[in-house]
C-alpha cells in the first residue's frame, strides 16, 4: 500500500497549545472500489516521529461481493512494516515463506533488512460475500548499523498485548512500554505504538518518556491545552512537555513515537535507507528479478515506478 497520488493539503492556523509541533492533516486517495487511504508520514512538515517514517490509514472500507485487497508482490528494504487493524482480515505472504492473517488487535512486524518481498491480499473464502477492512500500515526505520540485518517476520496475537484500563481509558499497549506496561514485540529501537480508547470526558496523560511522540485521531473529538481536534488528524509534540489528552466525544486514537533516528533518511518507493546508493542498488536488484519470489504468491508482482 505504498503507492500513494494524493497531494499534501494546505497548513491550517496556528494552535494554542505550545506543546504542538505540528498538527498534519493526511494526504487522501481513493485507490478504487471505494477503498480510501490517508497518509499523515511522510509529510512537509514531518518527515519521521522516532523511528516511524510512514503512517497509513486505510479503510473504513466493504468491499463488493467478489473484490478485496489486492497488493501484489513488491519488495522493501532498511525498514520493518508493522500492520495493525481495528476490522477485516489481510492474508499476508513473504518470500521466507510466511503465510499468515492478520486479524484485528494482532500486529504483523516485517522487517525487510537487506531485502523482502510481501504481498498482503483479502483471502478467498472472505471475497464471497464482500469483506470490510479498517486499520494501519506503518513503516519503522531500523537503525543505520542494522538496516543489512537478516529479514524476518513475526506475528502477535491479540492477546500477548497488555491493557489498562481506567477511569474510561482503555489502552492496548503494542509496542513498546506506557503506562506501567510494556509490549512483547521485539524491536531494533525504542519505539512506542499504543491503540487508545476514551469516553467522552475522560482524560489521559501523555508523559515526556519518549523524546518523539504524536497521536493520530481515528474517530471523535479531543481537546488538547483549549485546542480541538477531529478525527484524520496527526498531532506531532515537541520533546519534553507532558500533555494531557481530553475527550470530547467517545474517541479512538493511536500514540506513536520513540527515540529519535541516527539522522535522516531517504525514502523512494519501498525502499528506506541512510544511503541513497543503497537505494539505487535496491531498484536496480527489483529491476533485474534478483529479489527472492513469495511462496505461493509467485505469478504478479509490482513493477518498479517510473519514477
């Protein structure tokens, strides 16, 4: 789900709230059969927020009796894909020969290292009557020392994930630690994911713990230092303030974040790397058909962009 038309909207006025770097309205695509996706990173005024350098929101989506989700092969590099929905299914395959759903509360962490090939498609039984998918796709950098590692996939069940619950907060942590809980996903950095339930008139804090932290607002109202926000926005936070998130309505938001990078990086496609010679390397390997096949997906694949 990486090719992506849509343009970046103008910035809106500034905010009340110190605390806010910067509030991103995402980029919007219909990429047919009514299947929509918003795309808050990369943006012009955030390229990354701690390791994560792309956010997708794709769905509420039903598709029609007899279409689904169809991403066909395509390769990646430097970068672990981290997959999370809130309804539907995606059959994910690799060319490590990994065949598994994902279903929603589950997470799917690819890391492609020096290079992987996924397709991620909705599975036949679930094309019969036409299927709904809702959820995230987001890509986290690996640091500079370990974008070569070996590629690897791994697959949690939703109930690996601690929760807390309070005072009309419900928080599913899934990677990473908050709130006195830490996930079991395995990463390369310090990388905060969590899915975030409020009724309305409950409050959540949102301690200074990680230097880079941003909240995407899937659905309802929240207040934030006297400044209100709806659902479709990335709201990205300067180090070092906590902030003190209210609800409005009954909301459902993402937290997201971590430690900052080892400097920047390029991204082209589906290839992230520190070095653009590596991505060059990458598309030229694409091109020639040198990339490794995906077990039981082998016939289509994505070709290289023009440009």
């Amino acid at each position: 789900m990486s090719f992506f038309p849509g343009q970046d909207p103008a910035a809106g006025n500034k905010n009340q709230c110190d605390a806010l770097k910067a509030v991103i309205v995402p980029r919007t695509a219909d990429l047919g059969d009514g299947f929509t996706v918003r795309r808050a990173l990369p943006s012009a005024q955030s390229r990354m927020v701690g390791p994560f350098v792309f956010f997708d929101h794709f769905g509420p989506t039903v598709f029609r009796s007899g279409t689904g989700l169809d991403v066909r092969p395509h390769p990646h590099i430097g970068l672990a894909t981290v997959t999370y929905l809130f309804d539907g299914e995606i059959m994910h395959r690799d060319s490590l020969g990994s065949a598994v759903p994902i279903r929603p509360g589950a997470v799917n962490w690819m890391t492609a290292g020096r290079g992987i090939v996924h397709s991620e498609r909705t599975d036949s039984e679930r094309r019969v009557k036409g299927d709904s998918l809702h959820g995230l796709q987001m890509w986290v950098a690996l640091p500079a020392a370990q974008e070569e590692m070996a590629p690897d996939f791994a697959h949690y069940a939703v109930e690996q994930f601690p929760i807390v619950r309070d005072n009309g907060q419900t928080v599913r942590i899934v990677v990473g630690s908050a709130y006195g809980q830490r996930s079991p996903v395995k990463t390369t950095s310090e990388t905060l994911f969590a899915d975030v339930h409020l009724k309305a008139s409950s409050t959540l804090p949102l301690d200074a713990d990680h230097v880079e932290r941003a909240i995407y607002v899937l659905d309802g109202d929240i207040d934030i230092a006297g400044d209100k926000f709806g659902g479709e926005r990335l709201l990205v936070f300067k180090p070092g303030d906590r902030i003190t998130i209210r609800a409005l309505t009954d909301a459902h938001l993402t937290i997201f974040g971590g430690e900052p990078m080892d400097g920047p990086r390029h991204i082209w496609w589906n290839f992230v790397s520190s070095r653009k010679d590596r991505i060059e390397q990458a598309k030229a390997e694409w091109t020639a058909g040198h990339f490794q096949k995906v077990p039981g997906d082998e016939i289509e694949f994505i070709p290289l962009p023009a440009k």
